[in-house]
C-alpha cells in the first residue's frame, strides 16, 4: 500500500457533530452504485438515470461506485461527465475512477450533511450489508433498514413473514443444497405440479429463474439456480395478471396506483426487462375501483409486515377468477430509470421523478434524525 492509498483497516466513520447552530447544512448526495452481484449492471443504467434527475442547485451530488471486486472508487469519470450536464451522461456508468474507502467517501465536515442513496441490486447491496455499513457509519441513506432489506431480499423468509401476517401468497416449497435431489423432485411434482417456477432466494431482476414444465426442466432449473444461492423457493405456476404498486413512506407510508406488467416471454425474465423491451407496461393498471383500493392497502401490510421504510415495490398476481390478489414479493431497490415501474407508478399517482427522488432524501433524513434523538436521549 502506497502513502496515497486508503487505508483498508481505518474504522468507519462515525456521525460528526452537528452543524453550527442556526447554520444551514448542505446536503452532499453519495449515489453508490456498482456492487458484486449478477445485477451490477442493471445498477449502471439506474444510477445513470438517478445522477440526470437530481437537481445540483439542492445537493452536492458525489457518485462513487463499487466495482465487481469489492472496490470503492471514486467515479472521477461519471462525476466530469455529471459537471458537463444530464445529457452528457453515458447510457450507464462507467465505475472507472481512484480508489477510495467508505471512511473517505462518507466523512463530512460541518456544515455540510451526507446522505447516501444506495442504488446497488442484488446481493451485498439490497440485502442489508451496505445499509449495516451506513448505520455504523451513522450517516442517513434512501430505503429500506438492515432487516427489512435482508427479509426482503431471502425470498424463503419474506414469505414465512407473509405467512405469518396472514397475507395471501401462491403456494411454494423452499428448499437448501442438501435436500436437492430426486426424491425432493417427487415431492415437488406432488405438491405444485407443473408447470412451477424455480429461483434463487437472495436474487433479483428474475436472475437464475427458469419455468420447469417436466422432470427434465425442473432437474436443469435447479441446478441453474444453485449457481446463485444454496436455498432455493419453488412456486407454483398462478395464471393472471401481474401487478405492481409502488410504497413510499417511514412511519405512515402511501400506496401509488397499481401498473400491471405484461411479458414479452413466457414469464418476465430479465431478457424482457432490461433487453428485449418487448414487455409492456401500463400504468395506471385497469383494475376496478374496489380492487385497486385492496391492492393499495395489502401493499402497506406487506410494506410493514417486513419493517419496509423509505421505499419498496410491491408485486401481485391478480387471479380475477380466482384467488384474487396474491403477493408475491418485495422489492426494496427497485429499478429506477425514467422507465421503471417504481417511479412511473408515482408518475400516475402525481408525483414527478424529480419530486420523487427529493421526498426520498427528505425520508431519510427524516428517519436518522428521528432514530438520532433517541439514541441521545439515552
């Protein structure tokens, strides 16, 4: 290690002392993006779209991304290309830059205050570990906590806390490493039949899912989603419409107005999300009256049946003729370009990009100072 280099064993910064009384702080805004998941570059193009929207007379924006490697860096690149205006950004972007550690990329002076907006999907960034980072750092960030982000992100868990709140869900078997194999494939044939969808339980943006229609189809879906996580959710097949709701909020969070997805494929797989765009989004979803409103309120239980704050999207499986409304996940990061599902439901529902991405940053200040005071006062 060089003189010039940060030092990999410095703590953590902790939270410096407030401005000077009757000063007026300036926010400095750290979009972290990157990360070491199979989503990383999903996390290029919404950190992209996040930078061009957020307004530089209000913060002081600061990109910094992580490499697939586990580095901090300073995204000198990014920054110039931000510096030279919106549409001088790169579709997605580059995670080029010096090397730098969280001490260094999150440390304030006084007066000014950091918050960081983690747009990192996937593992080692949506599932509680870089937002356990920024608790111990003692710096507000967007979104969801430590546990929410975890459960929300254990798709096995999420759902036995859906069981538990009595939140109706589709039927599935969740399943580790060890109990793979041929008799675990007679129970499942039993229990959900085909077709079944098998995923991993710690991914997103439909990584590593595949749509078992035989025994031969199933053994393959397995061994796929074993590439990403040793424990597994195996799902029935629901027949209807898949339906989204956006949740935004700490303590007494809203609903948006539904959309629904419609695939391009068989299911909505990451090719139809982010590379075929023969998927097609509706928003608002044309649901009637009462069902939206149901929808509405079950996506705040399952919000706050995991402990959700600051954001979340809510996905549903809309059995018209059936069961009704099912939920079926949580998202706690969700894509978050122009074209995303998360602030075009908001759009629907009146609020702007913009506007969006300020409440969210009002949110999580909101959230620090008011965990802040009550560790003060004890």
């Amino acid at each position: 290690m060089t003189s010039g280099d940060p030092d990999p064993n410095a703590p953590l910064p902790t939270a410096s002392p407030e401005p000077t009384a009757g000063a007026v702080p300036r926010t400095r805004l750290v979009v972290l993006f990157g990360g070491q998941s199979a989503e990383h570059e999903v996390s290029l193009v919404t950190a992209r779209h996040v930078l061009a929207a957020t307004d530089p007379d209000r913060y002081d924006i600061q990109p910094v991304a992580i490499t697939k490697d586990g580095q901090w860096v300073s995204a000198t690149e990014a920054a110039r290309a931000l510096a030279a205006g919106p549409d001088a950004l790169p579709d997605a972007l580059p995670t080029s830059g010096s090397p730098t550690h969280p001490t260094e990329a999150l440390a304030r002076t006084e007066a000014e205050r950091v918050v960081v907006f983690p747009l990192l999907h996937g593992p080692l960034g949506e599932d509680g570990t870089v937002q356990g980072l920024l608790e111990l750092a003692g710096v507000p960030y967007v979104g969801c906590g430590v546990l929410a982000s975890a459960l929300a992100m254990d798709k096995a868990k999420a759902k036995d806390m859906f069981a538990a709140k009595g939140i109706p869900q589709a039927r599935h078997v969740t399943l580790f490493e060890p109990d793979v194999g041929e008799g675990a494939i007679d129970d499942l044939e039993g229990v959900l039949g085909y077709p079944m969808f098998v995923k991993p339980a710690n991914m997103g943006s439909s990584v590593g899912i595949s749509k078992a229609h035989d025994r031969d189809e199933l053994r393959a879906a397995l061994d796929l989603a074993l590439g990403y996580d040793e424990c597994l959710v195996v799902e029935e097949t629901v027949v209807g419409r898949e339906i989204e709701c956006a949740v935004l909020g700490n303590r007494d969070p809203r609903a948006s107005l539904p959309g629904e997805i419609r695939p391009g494929a068989e299911f909505y797989d990451y090719a139809d999300k982010y590379q075929s765009g023969a998927a097609e989004l509706i928003t608002p979803a044309d649901l009637p009256d009462d069902v939206t409103a149901e929808l509405r309120a079950l996506a705040i239980r399952a919000y706050q049946a995991l402990g959700c704050e600051g954001m979340a999207r809510v996905d549903f499986f809309y059995e018209e003729a059936g069961r009704g409304l099912l939920v079926n996940e949580i998202n706690t990061i969700p894509g978050f370009t122009p074209i995303s599902m998360y602030p075009k439901m908001w759009e629907a529902t009146g609020l702007s990009y913009g506007d969006l991405v300020d409440e969210l940053i009002r949110l999580a200040v909101e959230r620090y100072d008011r965990r802040a005071s009550r560790r003060r006062s004890g």
